[in-house]
C-alpha cells in the first residue's frame, strides 16, 4: 500500500462522514442526576441472607439474644 | 478543600461543578465516534453516571478529564460492539455536506459500508485519526494504549479498508469518484 493510497483512503472517509456537531446543545446534569436517583445504593443479597438468617435463629433459639447482645 | 477531594468524598454539589465544567469536552469526544447525537448524549449521562460510582477510585492529584475521556472512550467502543453496522454510521446527514458532489452518494454508502464492518477497535481509531484528525497521543491516552499501537490499528483499518473496496469495485482513486 503505498502513500498515495493511503492519502486517498483519508481523503474518502472525510467526505464520506460529514463533520458532527461535537457541541453540546444542553445541559446534562438533571439527566444524571436523575439516574443517580435511579440507581440507588442496593442492598446486596448477602445482606438480606445475613438480616434473613438472623431473624430466624431470633425467632426460634430467643435465649440468643442475650448472647448477642452481650457481645456488642 | 480540593474539589476533587470534595467529589471523592461523594460531595454532590462538587460532581455537579465537575458536570458543568466537563459534561461538553466528554460529549464532543464520544460524538466524534458514535456519530449520533442523541446516542452520544446518552454515553455521557452514563459516562458521568460511571465516573461518579467510581469516586472513590480517583485521584484528588489525578487527571480528571484524562479518566473521564478514557471511561467514555470505552463506552462508545461498547456501544459500537453492539450496534448493527447498518445503523447510526450510515445514517444521512441533515443536509448534503458541500463537498458532496465530490463522491456519488453510492460510493459514499459503499465506504460507510466498509467502515462499519471494521471491528470496533480499529473503527474507533480510524474515526478519531483519519476522520476527525485527533492527535495520537490523545488517542492513545483515550484507548488506554500507546501511540504505536493506535498507529498499527490505523494501518490495520486502512488496509483492511483497502481490500473491502476494492473488493466493491471501488479500487484506486476512490476519493475521485
């Protein structure tokens, strides 16, 4: 491929894609904002496990509160 | 306090200085790749969206743009990964751009064509170099590579390029027709 061929490549793309626009016509932040709003920190599934587990050992062994509540 | 310190720390009011203040340079990066307007708004929300899940990661000494520009960069190659080569690219443009009458609107769709079957990677580079004519260094920065390797890639586009159209029919001095 020599240069020539390759300064005609170019030269085909650039007038194959027109320029864009690359400026940003408005503003952005309410659009973040609102997926920040849409994706708030998730309890992860371990957690709900652990809180799950928890309340079950709770319900059925009550004694065993005392003992966690004296490690505390 | 630094206000990427104050970002770091998860201060909103400093990501909305830092949104105002780079929300344009990231959307002008990703449009020059994707091409669609309404598409590289989108990245930029989920670029910045990104950028501020991640705060703990940056660096108050850091290059905010630079990690900003790298984040969006991939993300616009993702989205090129997924995209049909049929869409966005060979979208017309509003209005004919001037030089039209230098390339037939076939060989221009021919190109397009050709363009868009490029894996993303080399597509990404060719764009940002030969279309747009971004320095290398940027590109590389961008890509997260050395500019050697945005230089092969661009090589690499071209050449592969070279064989699609003259596979279509479109051999030397294509720019001419």
């Amino acid at each position: 491929m020599t240069e020539h061929d390759d300064r005609q490549i170019r030269e085909a793309l650039k007038q194959s894609f027109p320029p864009v626009d690359t400026e940003l016509r408005r503003d952005l932040w309410p659009a973040v904002l609102r997926k920040l709003d849409v994706h708030p920190a998730r309890v992860p599934w371990y957690d709900w496990a652990l809180i799950g587990l928890s309340t079950s050992v709770f319900v059925f062994f009550p004694q065993l509160i005392l003992v966690f509540a004296y490690h505390l | 306090m630094d206000l990427l310190q104050r970002f770091a720390l998860g201060e909103i009011d400093a990501f909305e200085t830092l949104v105002r203040q780079f929300q344009g340079d990231i959307y002008g990066w990703i449009v020059r790749i994707v091409r669609d307007q309404s598409i590289a708004e989108d990245l930029t929300v989920e670029t910045l969206w990104r950028i501020y899940r991640a705060r703990q990661q940056f660096r108050p000494d850091g290059n905010f743009a630079a990690s900003a520009r790298r984040i969006a960069t991939n993300l616009a190659l993702d989205h090129l990964r997924r995209k049909r080569p049929e869409q966005s690219l060979l979208a017309e443009p509003a209005a004919a751009p001037p030089s039209d009458h230098l390339l037939q609107r076939e060989t221009r769709e021919k190109i397009q064509q050709a363009f868009c079957r490029l894996p993303a990677k080399l597509q990404v580079a060719a764009t940002l170099a030969l279309v747009e004519e971004q320095p290398y260094d940027e590109i590389a920065d961008a890509l997260g590579t050395s500019v050697g390797a945005v230089k092969l890639r661009v090589f690499r586009a071209v050449r592969i390029l070279r064989k699609q159209l003259n596979h279509l029919g479109l051999g030397p001095g294509v720019a001419r027709t």
